[in-house]
C-alpha cells in the first residue's frame, strides 16, 4: 500500500526556517517525481515544488523560488522541503504529492497526482 | 502562467441531480487537465486525469470531457457522499495551476 507521510510542520516566527520531510513506502520511491502542494486556510490548492526521481531537476513556484530548497534521499525514501524566509503567506497546509504510475520513470516531474499525504500544518506567525 | 477559470465556485443540487462544472485554460493545455475531489480537512483525491480518464477505483458517474481551453466535469447523479470541493489542475506546463475550486452542497 503506498503511503506518504508528512512531518516537520509547526509555528515559526516571519522570516524563520523550518524542513518538512515526507517519508513514502510501498513503491519504489527513485522511480518516481515528487511534488509538494499546499493549500492556505479555506483558500484552493498551490503546487510549490518539484523533484524528479533521481533528485535532480527541482523546480519551484515563483512565489517561494529563492526561499524553498526542495530536496530527496532515495535510500530513506524522504523527499524534503527546506523552507527558509518564511512568511505570513506562506501559512499553509502543505502536501507532499506522487506523480502518477503513468509517469513512472519518465523525465516529467510534474503532471496528475495519484497519491497524497495527510498534509502538515505550517504557520508563519509572531 | 496558465490561469485556470473553474466556474461556478459553489453549487447546490438535490440527490440525484446531473452537476457540471467548467474549466477553462488561458492558453491550450491539449488534454492535461485533472480533476480532483476534496473533501473537508482531507487530502485531495484524483477523480480524472488527461480530461476524461477515470482513475482506478472512481465510481463512473464521475467523467470529464473537453480539450484546448475548455473542459467540464460532471457528476451523472450526485449522491451525498460527493459533498467536497472539486479542482481542476492542468499539467500541461510548470508552473502546475489549480482552478479556484467549486463547492458542491445538497440542496
């Protein structure tokens, strides 16, 4: 059964820094691009960020390119999303998401999205 | 970027009713556009990928159709257990965009 977990959210203070970490198991993890998704208090969904399955290629929503390090360890099936400069608007829940089977193994980072995670709260607040 | 126009924003139908929801794309997307179901306090679920593909397990009174710049979504007979919020998303190009959502409620 193919599971994403995320961790890592929490309160931190305008321009802090926090890491999420999404830990997935039940398929092969390098096989597959990860994204992370987030989604403001009763406000529709943003798609943040990007990796491909070898760790390479990430790219980044302009609203956090400069601020977001999205990253991914393949022999602890994590993928990772270093947030630094954190500010009010990016109070959110944030979503770790899986390209779909069909994209397994292909250079597409980024296309529909068959499984998510749970989501992990961060506020951005003094 | 691809500016997704998801119209209306919320709806209300009876049991039973035919619900159709529109998307449209700033610019042609082809056939890269997803929909999704969430449901309160939940993660999003995929419903349809490439405009009119059911994923696996979806129930087939969902279905979409369209390409280009315009799409629709529609639920054949709504049932109340399809009270959630629907997205489209294009993948067509990066940045990914999300429509701004449409509330689906029981009248």
């Amino acid at each position: 059964e193919v599971q994403l977990l995320e961790s890592g959210g929490g309160l931190v203070q305008p321009g802090g820094s926090l890491r999420l970490s999404c830990a997935a198991s039940g398929f092969t993890f390098s096989n597959y691009a990860m994204n992370w998704v987030r989604q403001a208090p009763g406000k529709g969904l943003e798609w943040v960020s990007a990796v491909s399955g070898s760790g390479g290629s990430p790219f980044y929503a302009d609203s956090v390119k400069g601020r977001f390090t999205i990253s991914r360890d393949n022999s602890k099936n994590t993928v990772y999303l270093q947030m630094n400069s954190l500010r009010a608007e990016d109070t959110a829940v944030y979503y770790c998401a899986r390209v779909s089977e069909r994209a397994a193994n292909l250079i597409i980072v980024a296309t529909d999205f068959d499984y998510w995670g749970q989501g992990t709260l961060v506020t951005v607040s003094s | 970027d691809i500016q997704m126009t998801q119209s209306p924003s919320s709806l209300s139908a009876s049991v039973g009713d035919r619900v159709t929801i529109t998307c449209q794309a700033s610019q042609d997307i082809r056939n890269y556009l997803n929909w999704y179901q969430q449901k309160p306090g939940k993660a999003p679920k995929l419903l349809i990928y490439d405009a009119s593909n059911l994923e696996t397990g979806v129930p087939s009174r969902f279905s979409g159709s369209g390409s280009g710049t315009d799409f629709t979504f529609t639920i054949s007979s709504l049932q109340p257990e399809d009270i959630a919020t629907y997205y489209c998303q294009q993948c067509d190009n990066l940045p990914l965009t999300f429509g701004g959502g449409t509330k689906v409620e029981i009248k």
